[in-house]
C-alpha cells in the first residue's frame, strides 16, 4: 500500500491532508519540522512527500538530500501565495508538483490519482531508452544523434513531473512532436492534449479561445464557449508561437499558472482547470524580452525547464533515418516500394535544411509524387536552395510548337548553365545518368570534356547509363 508522509508545522493541515489521503486508502506519517520528518524517512520511506517550504527548522526543500534519487519518490511542494516562486524553484529541483495555501482539496485528490503510475511511467521510459538504442526512435520522435540523445534525457527527466516546459527551436524542428512526447510520457496522458497557435489566432478573438466566453458576452456570442483552459482540464496545452500572444493576455496568462484559476469572456465566476503548460517560440526568448514580445515574469514561469531543439543540419545522419521513415510512411500508404537513389541520399545529407525536419518531409514527398508510377525508386528532384528570387536567366521559354528533342536541348543547356558547367550537378538536377549528359552534349555541338572534371569523366565513361 502507498505510503505518504507528510510534513508541515501547522496541525490544522496535517490533519487535513491526512483525512484525504486516508480516504484513497493510502498510509500516512506526520512532521511538523524537519528534524521529526527524517526520523520518519528512516521509520518508513514513503512513495509520496508533501512538504510545506517554509519549516521551523529549514526548508522543505532540504528533503531532497535525504531522499535517493532512484527511490522513485515523488516531492510535492505547499507553499503561500506570496512564495510561488520558490515552489517553482523545487520544480527545477525535482519535485513533482506544488500546492498553494489555502490548500484545494479537490487539486490533492487530482495529484494522488496520477501518483500511483508514476513509478510505471519511468519504467515506461528506461523501456523507451531501450528502442532508442535498436531503432533510434524515443516515443513520437525518430533520430538517435548525440543532439537528440540530449533531448529525449531530459525529456524524459521532466516529463513525469508538472513542471512547465519551454521549447526553443528553429521553426520545423519539431516542437509539437516534443509537446506531444511530453504529454504521452507524462502523468497526464489519459487526458487531452491541445495544441494551439497563437499566432494563428486573431488577436480580437484570443481571450475568447483561451478562456472561453459566455453567451451574449460580444456581438456573435449566440452560444457558451468553453476556451483551450477549460477543455485541457487535467492534460496538457500546448502553446506555440508564445511570443505572439497580445501582451495584455499575458497578463491573464501568468494569472492562470500562479492560481489554477480563470474566468470565461462575459462573467466574473471563476473557474478552476488543472493544466500542464508546455509553451514554445522560434525566436530567442530572452531577445522577445527585450523587445518587449514577452513578459519577463511570464518567461520565467514557462521556463521552469527549457529544452532547445537543434536544427537538422546539425543532426548529422538522422536526416538519412527520418527521410527513410516518411518514405516508408508513404510506400504504405500508397502501395509503392520506392527507395532513394544513391544520388538523392547524397544530396539529402550535404543540404543545409533550412526549414529543418518539415522541409525534409516536404521534399520526401515531392521525391514520392514525381517519380515515374512504374518506377521503383523516387525521383531526383532538385532541392530549394534559397527562398530569395530567382537570379535573371534561370528561366527559359519554349514557344509552343517546339519540337521535344529542341525543348531537350534548351533545357538542358540552360541547366548546365545554372551548375556553373558542373555536368554531375546539372545530372542530378535533370534526372538523367552523367554518361546520358554527355551524350548529349556531344550531339549538340559541345565538347563535353570543356571546363569538365577528370573525374566526372572516369565516372561517366566508365558507368552505365541510367
């Protein structure tokens, strides 16, 4: 049977929590400084610790030295109104989540419902680590390079506990699917999980989606609203884009994460909602500070845990894993056995990728939709390089009755061109083997060894044509 401890100096609460924890069907052991509370950690160690931070003795804080860290127990924080962030403070620490005084008897029943799977979920974790090493996926995320394996360890530190999570990361690196591995790997995960732009929102509109709104309350409110707040009720939200939330809403914001508290557009009733905030940008935070896109009190509340993400040129060979992965995805989809010419895995790995894992989903798919319905590979589609405009001359037009071995011709001149006489580039582009390439040049009038590389030509005379 679990076994709570718990430790205040005011009695009233003591025999409060005991009262509700008793009816759980749980044990429990008292203190009222921290000197009784370590004579109970050596009596019995608890699976759960309730501890008030302010002690006759010390801070409750002080526990975690008594406590072993793979002992499994979890460290639940009381503390008054005016010392929210000193609870925030032993969230960093370890613990599990926080009361605030006077303590909500309905919020000790919603932490002790999650409590019991805690010790479950980790083994649900370390069991994770394990199909990370065989397939290089950790729960909704594929890639096992050092940068991600740094990642998925302290998700998966801080993904049990109620702490808030900030993510920061280039835009496409894949911040909801962190969100969402967060939620599945959490507490919370029998519950929702809402993912909400908030620069996808007008700005008129946002309280009334966050919070909800009553009937009547605006021109068009025909109807109850219930917001994102209120339908996350015991999972978790996820808020993107956070530096584009109206700073006046906040305000609002910060409210709901120090009090649990929140009212509907239209009424002044509060409500109360027990939500995970795991909040992201692809800006510098601290820069949105400054330039006055962030509250600086909002920013440390959401950053009790920050996790950045690296971009996927510095991933090394995950690009490889997780262009393999969409292929997959769409070969089942779509009935096909597609696979990557050799020529399409090198440029996969030398691009930059600036729009990160999107734009390598992205292109896997405009690989898939272009390759030839009998073919068995994808096709050598060209990579966007930059999304400036085209420099003059990268277009050409063929008039309308031009015959196709002309259009041919045209193209693939202008390509060549394009490559800087790079004839292996220019093969790439147009989908055709380096020896196809000289072929042709020859036939149009060119000297198709001119400006080439000696080695180009070893390759070309030397390979098959495609």
């Amino acid at each position: 049977m679990p076994h709570v401890l718990i430790v205040d100096d005011d009695a009233s609460t003591r025999e409060a929590l005991s009262a509700i924890i008793g009816e759980d069907g749980l044990t429990t052991a008292t203190a009222g400084d921290l000197r009784e509370a370590r004579i109970q950690l050596v009596r019995q160690m608890p699976d759960v610790v309730f501890t008030d931070l302010k002690l006759p003795d010390g801070s409750g804080v002080e526990l975690f030295e008594d406590l072993d860290p793979r002992s499994g127990v979890e460290v639940i924080v009381i503390t008054g109104h005016a010392t929210v962030e000193s609870a925030v403070n032993a969230l960093k620490m370890g613990a599990t989540d926080y009361l605030v005084k006077p303590i909500n008897m309905q919020r000790v029943k919603a932490i002790l419902s999650r409590l019991p799977r805690a010790g479950d979920l980790k083994a649900e974790i370390g069991t994770l680590r394990g199909e990370l090493r065989r397939m290089g996926r950790f729960g909704l995320m594929l890639g096992n390079s050092p940068a991600m394996q740094e990642v998925y360890d302290q998700i998966g530190r801080v993904a049990p506990t109620a702490a808030s999570v900030m993510l920061v990361g280039e835009s496409g690196t894949g911040k909801e699917v962190a969100a969402q591995t967060l939620h599945e790997l959490s507490l919370r995960r029998k519950h929702v999980f809402l993912a909400v732009n908030c620069g996808a929102i007008s700005p008129n509109l946002i309280e009334s989606e966050m919070f909800g709104h009553e009937r009547g309350s605006f021109t068009g409110a025909d109807r109850q609203h219930k917001g994102y707040f209120e339908r996350a009720n015991g999972g978790t939200l996820f808020l993107d884009e956070i530096t584009e939330m109206p700073i006046e809403l906040q305000v609002k914001l910060l409210r709901v994460l120090e009090t649990g508290m929140f009212m509907r557009v239209g009424t002044t009733k509060e409500i109360e909602t027990d939500v995970r905030l795991i909040a992201a940008t692809n800006r510098d935070p601290e820069q949105a500070v400054l330039e006055g896109k962030l509250r600086l009190d909002l920013y440390h509340r959401l950053n009790v845990f920050p996790i950045s993400l690296p971009p996927l040129r510095d991933r090394g060979k995950d690009v490889e894993l997780l262009a393999q992965a969409f292929l997959d995805e769409l070969n089942e989809r779509h009935g096909t056995k597609k696979h990557f010419p050799p020529a399409v895995k090198e440029m996969l790995l030398s691009y930059p990728w600036p729009g990160n894992v999107r734009e390598l989903k992205n292109y896997v798919q405009r690989a898939h939709i272009m390759s030839g319905v009998d073919s068995d590979s994808t096709a050598t589609v060209p990579l966007q390089i930059t999304l400036s405009k085209p420099a003059a001359g990268t277009a050409i037009t063929i008039p309308f009755g031009t015959s196709l071995a002309e259009a041919d011709r045209q193209l693939i001149l202008a390509t060549l061109e394009q490559c800087g006489g790079v004839k292996t580039r220019a093969a790439e582009i147009l989908g055709i083997s380096l020896k196809t390439l000289y072929n042709r040049l020859v036939e149009y009038g060119n000297d198709a060894r001119e400006e080439g590389d000696p080695a180009d030509e070893s390759r070309a005379l030397g390979g098959a044509d495609a």
